[in-house]
C-alpha cells in the first residue's frame, strides 16, 4: 500500500479593502471636531498611515518611537502573536507624536493615547460616520 501526504493548500483569501486617501484624509478631518481633536486626530492619523492595529496604537509610548538611519520607527511589542517588530513612521507622524508628547508632558513609559480599546473602536467609528464612508474601517 502506498502513501500519498497530505496535501496543504489554503483557501484564496479576499483582498483587504483600502481606504481612497480621499477617504482616509475625510475620517481624519471628521475626528477633528470632537472634544479631543488633538488625540483623536493623531490616533486616527497613525492607523491609518502605518496600518498598525487599533491594540497595537494604544501601548505605544515615547520611548518606542526611535530613528534608525535617520528613519522614524516606531517599536510595536507585543503585537499579534506577542511579537515585536518595527514599523515606519512617516516624519509628519513622528513630529506630532513628538509635539503631542509635549504638549501634554508625557514621560517616556506613559502611553500616548490613554483611552479603552472600546473607546477607540468608537472614536474610529464615529469618524468614518461623520465623514460619511460607508466601509468597514
């Protein structure tokens, strides 16, 4: 008798969908009108021009944005599957986490956006909402 192995193969998966940059830059603009512009502004900015996830957004802190060749990064721990990796910032983005951190005296263990998972599912939702963008963002 014979043996075949098994055979692995995955099923085709969909294509994520991506926000138009039109899009993207109504949701942000959206978020502006809320109590916490400044916050909700920066954290809605930073999904959406590194693509890290919402878990991910709310434990970064100032110590895990650094520059490797002259390259803002930042260091995303913890990520899925409890790994660490790095991710490029855009220098628009590094400079206002920069300022934002500032502004609001944040030593480098505090958390820049000190809200709830659930809070910031809202905040993103409430924004694509009012910018009137149908997706799932």
């Amino acid at each position: 008798m014979s043996r075949f192995p098994l055979v692995r193969y995955q099923a085709e998966k969909d294509l994520p969908e991506y926000l138009p940059p039109g899009e993207a830059h109504r949701i942000i603009e959206a978020a502006g009108g809320s109590r916490h512009a400044a916050r909700d502004t920066l954290f809605l900015d930073l999904l959406l021009q590194t693509g890290i996830r919402i878990s991910e957004a709310l434990r970064i802190t100032p110590a895990d944005l650094t520059w490797l060749d002259r390259r803002p990064v930042l260091w995303i721990r913890k990520g899925k599957g409890g790994k660490t990796r790095q991710v490029a910032v855009p220098a628009r983005i590094a400079g206002e986490l920069l300022d934002y951190q500032r502004r609001y005296r944040l030593d480098q263990g505090d958390r820049f956006f000190r809200i709830s998972r659930q809070r910031a599912w809202q905040i993103t939702l409430a924004a694509a909402s009012a910018a009137g963008v149908p997706k799932r963002v």
